[in-house]
C-alpha cells in the first residue's frame, strides 16, 4: 500500500509545484493499468473482518487468519476456512433432511448435492387426493398442485336415458332420480343400487341435452323441458283445468269466456281483447288474444341514417335489415390535407365541423395536435418523389415534406477524379464526396491543370485566366 500511495502522490502531483490549481485524482494503476479515480486509502482483509491489516509470517498476503464465515448463495453453512483470496468452495458438509414432492420419501445429502430451490422427486406414485374428493393423483411424484381429475367415471344422465364414462371434472351435482321406465336399468352399478330403498332409483350426474319426455299425469301430454332429476310420481300437467285459469293473454277468467273446461286436451277459450305482451324489441304485441309465441312486430318506426341528417320509416322487425343512408357526400378533408373523404352519408361529419370550427376560434391560441376522426384518416400511400429521384415515399398520405430515402446503396461513390472515395453502404441519395486533392484530368483547353489554392488566387488576380479557367477559348 506504501507503494500504490507513492505512485498515486507521483502521478497527480502538477508539475509546476507552484501551480495552485486543484486536479481531478486520475490515474492509472501500475500493475493492470486501469484508469482509477479513488484515491487509495484503507482496505479490509479477504473475508472483510479486519482493515489494513498487517502482514503475519505464515499467512497469506492481505488475510486477517481468522474464519471466512461468508454465506453462500444456497447453503445454510458458512465458509469454515481460513480468511482466503477468490470464491469460497463448495461445502462438503451433510445438508438437512428434505422431503420429496409428495413427502413419502426423506432424502439427506452433502450441502452441495441438495437442490433447496427445486426440491426432489421419489418417482413413486403421488396419491393425494385430487379436488373431487374421490379419487388420488396417480402422476409420478411433482411439484405444484396436481390438477382437476381425469379419472373416467361410468356416469348416467338425470332422465336416466344415457349412460357413458366422463372424466370426473366434468361431471355435475350428483342428484338421485326415479327411473320411471323400468328399460333405463340394465346394469348393476352402484348407481343403480339401492340407495334410496327403491330398485328403481339411481344417482344422475350430468344433462343428456335431450328434452325429458316423460309423460305428465294426464297421459296425454310430454315434459319438453331439458334433461332433469326425476320424480317417482309424474309432474301435474300444465293443460289441466286447475291449472289454467285464465285466458292465454291474461286479462279473462276461462269462466268468463266459456262454460268451463272439462279436460287438459279441451282448448283453451280466447278473449276478444289484446294481448299486450312485451316483445323483444320494446312494444307491445298488437294481436288478438291468442294461444303460442307474439308474432313479428308490424309497428313502423323512424330511423336516423348514418350522419343523422334525414329519416326513414321502416318496420320493427325488419330494422336490422336496413341500414339508411342518405345522398349528402361528405367534403371534409383527410388528415393529409390533400384529399377530400368523398364517402356517402359519413358518420363523422358533424364531428368534423365542429372540430374545425373549434380549431378556427382558437386559431391565436396555441397550436397543438390537431385528432382526427377515425374515418378522416387517409390510408393512402403518399407515393411522392424523394430527395433522391430514384424512390417514392412508402408512408401513409401525410403532411409535409417527405422523409429521406430508406434504401441504401451498396456502390462506391467517388468524387469526379475517383480519388475521394465514400465506402458502401451509403444512404440512397448521397452526392460526391468534395475532393481536395488536385485534378489530374486534362483540360479541354489545353491548358495544365493548378492546385485549387493557386487557381483560386489567380481567379481573383488574371481576369484572362479566369476567362479561360471558366470555359473560353
């Protein structure tokens, strides 16, 4: 250190002792050669425990001869060495025990051998049990969670009308149902065991998409809802005369209409009155009292075209098929400022001259990014001639001056005696290089060629040079 402080002193003292003006301590190491800016002062032992210490016989230059005691990146134990130069090497001391992934399994290995991060796997088969509650995880031993269940489950729909093997996620709630058809059973499994004290009750677990089908107490008319759990006594019908009361729209007792219905197959009597049921579109069904689905609605309704300019009657049901558009052509200006929109019935119109006449009255204020509308955006290509004579702008119609040329050149430019050379690649466009040696070309006139100092001169001094040096005889 007693040298590295000389050489230091050396080299950032000024040369004239008497110059008073401070320098910035810069200087260069003379082992490496580095540039350094600190200026050496202190230091600490390999291991950091002790400063500047002080040379024992026996020990390694610049150590302290105590513990190392550094941690290491993923071992529990510290150094055991002496205070040493360079990384610490690995540790040959047994790690602590660590489980496998599905913790079956204990493993103990040397420090250096255990993976603390990632852990380890037996191979074995996990058997946890999965989110179903049923089944166990039959992949090999893993980290992280192990999954929804695949495992294949013979299932039955709730009308009891299917029946095939479904991974197990998929399946629904489990609901017990009535098979009321004694062919729906032909098996023996545990779904269509006895759970329910009934031979003929099973457990459904998933919707066939079928409708049910079955047949209401009456007997003559069918469930048509989607598949469901069933009942062992068949659902009341809908058509009975307990149940239907009123007329189909509602407003009229059937006692009112008719001497009374008898049976669920007797029609239900209609009342002169109108309907009035809500249709999707908003209004109100407009038929007489009637039995089934509204029809279409037939009201005539106004619709604005797409500038909002004039309107057009149209009817209810059929407004998705019309789309107005009225004659005005819209004479905006795009974004480029060259081209005019031209489209028929523009959406954007109104829009447009709000903005412009907004930018006309802050027209001292300020200017800032004008925002277009989107459909006054121009998506021409500009197509304009570059700089360069030998390219046409690529870019979408803009305002402006044209950027310069994008494509190189690959070629050699020289100046006119070929002796200033530009070397490839060089932007398209690029002029010759001004040369500043002498022309060694010979003159149309005859006369040598000068230096350009000495002709510069001479344009200045002999009108008849000049003369000559511009082209006469």
């Amino acid at each position: 250190m007693s040298c590295v402080k000389k050489w230091f002193t050396n080299r950032t003292k000024p040369p004239d002792q008497e110059q008073q003006q401070p320098q910035l301590p810069i200087w260069r190491c003379p082992g490496c050669n580095s540039t350094m800016n600190d200026e050496p002062g202190t230091y600490h032992c390999w291991c950091g425990k002790e400063i500047n210490p002080s040379p024992v016989a026996g020990l390694a230059p610049h150590s302290c001869g105590q513990t190392c005691s550094k941690p290491r990146a993923t071992c529990p134990h510290p150094c055991p060495l002496q205070c040493h130069a360079g990384p610490c090497p690995p540790c040959i001391l047994m790690g602590p025990s660590q489980s496998c992934f599905c913790g079956k399994n204990v493993s103990t290995k040397r420090c250096g051998e255990t993976d603390y991060t990632k852990g380890w796997s037996c191979h074995e088969i996990c058997g946890d049990l999965l989110p179903c509650g049923e089944h166990e995880c039959q992949k090999e031993c893993h980290s992280g969670l192990c999954g929804s269940c695949e495992t294949l489950v013979a299932s039955r729909c709730y009308c009891g009308r299917e029946s095939k093997e479904l991974p197990c996620d998929t399946l629904g709630d489990k609901l017990e149902s009535y098979a009321h058809d004694q062919t729906q059973i032909q098996d023996n499994t545990p779904e269509a065991g006895e759970e329910c004290g009934l031979s003929t009750c099973f457990t459904g677990s998933f919707k066939c998409g079928h409708a049910c089908g079955r047949a209401f107490d009456c007997g003559k008319h069918y469930c048509q809802k989607d598949c469901h759990p069933q009942d062992e006594e068949p659902a009341h019908c809908p058509f009975s005369p307990d149940v239907v009361t009123r007329c189909p729209c509602g407003k009229t007792p059937v006692t009112d209409i008719a001497a009374g219905r008898d049976s669920c197959t007797d029609p239900i009597p209609h009342c002169d009155k109108v309907c009035n049921k809500i249709l999707d579109c908003g209004h109100q069904c407009q038929d007489n009292c009637h039995t089934g689905p509204c029809s279409q609605c037939e009201q005539e309704i106004e619709l604005d075209c797409r500038c909002g300019r004039t309107k057009t009657t149209v009817i209810c049901h059929e407004r998705d098929l019309h789309s107005p558009l009225c004659e005005r052509v819209c004479r905006v200006q795009l974004s480029c400022g060259r081209h005019e929109h031209g489209v028929r019935c523009c959406p954007a119109e109104k829009r447009a001259i709000e903005r412009v006449a907004a930018k006309r009255r802050a027209k001292s204020s300020a200017p800032s990014n004008e925002e277009f509308e989107a459909e006054h955006i121009c998506l021409r290509v500009c197509g304009r001639e570059l700089k360069c004579g030998k390219h046409r702008c690529q870019q979408m119609c803009h305002r402006g001056p044209c950027p310069s040329c994008l494509e190189a050149v690959f070629d050699e430019i020289s100046c006119n005696c070929g002796r200033t050379v530009l070397q490839p690649p060089q932007p398209c466009g690029t002029r010759p290089p001004e040369c500043r040696f002498d022309c060694l070309r010979p003159r149309p006139c005859g006369h040598p060629q000068v230096s350009w100092f000495h002709a510069l001169a001479l344009y200045y001094l002999d009108p008849l040079l000049t003369h000559c040096l511009t082209g006469g005889p």
